[in-house]
C-alpha cells in the first residue's frame, strides 16, 4: 500500500508540472498576442492569471517536499523530484 501511495504521489507530481508548463506555455502565447495587439484588457488577464501559476508553483513545491520527508526517495526519484522543483521554479 505504502509504494502504491508513493507511485501515485511521484505520477501526481509529474502530472501537476506538465500542467503548470502547459499554463505557462498559454500565457506566453497570450503575452504575445496581448502585445502585438497592444491589448491592455489581455495584459490584465494574464496578470490575474499569474497567481493561479504561481499558487500552483507553491503547491507543487509543497508536494515535492512531503514527498522528500515522507518517503525518503532514493537516486532517480530523488533527482526526479529534484528537477520538478528546480523546473516549477524557472517557469
């Protein structure tokens, strides 16, 4: 039960990174339209949208963090788990 809870705990982790990426990606893409249109009302959305991001920042790097304290992952999960708090920083 244990490794089935920390199989599904590394998956959720990766799963919510994609996510985030995928917001990012958006919000991007809206950035640019927001200023190629000269689009104040865009500009504006997506700054509203930036808390969501950076909600969901705090909450994958909470994830991870319980991840380290509870399980104690070792080599490839570890760097894994790692590289998704150094990525959900960077975006």
């Amino acid at each position: 039960m244990v490794r089935y809870e920390y199989t599904q705990d590394l998956e959720n982790l990766r799963g919510a990174v994609v996510a985030m990426s995928s917001m990012v990606d958006k919000a991007i893409s809206r950035s640019i339209e927001a200023l190629i249109r000269q689009d104040v009302r865009i500009a504006e959305e997506l700054i509203v949208a930036d808390r969501a991001v950076n909600d969901q920042r705090w909450a994958i790097e909470e994830d991870a963090l319980r991840i380290i304290a509870t399980q104690a992952p070792m080599a490839g999960d570890l760097r894994s788990i790692a590289a998704a708090i150094h990525i959900v920083t960077d975006l």
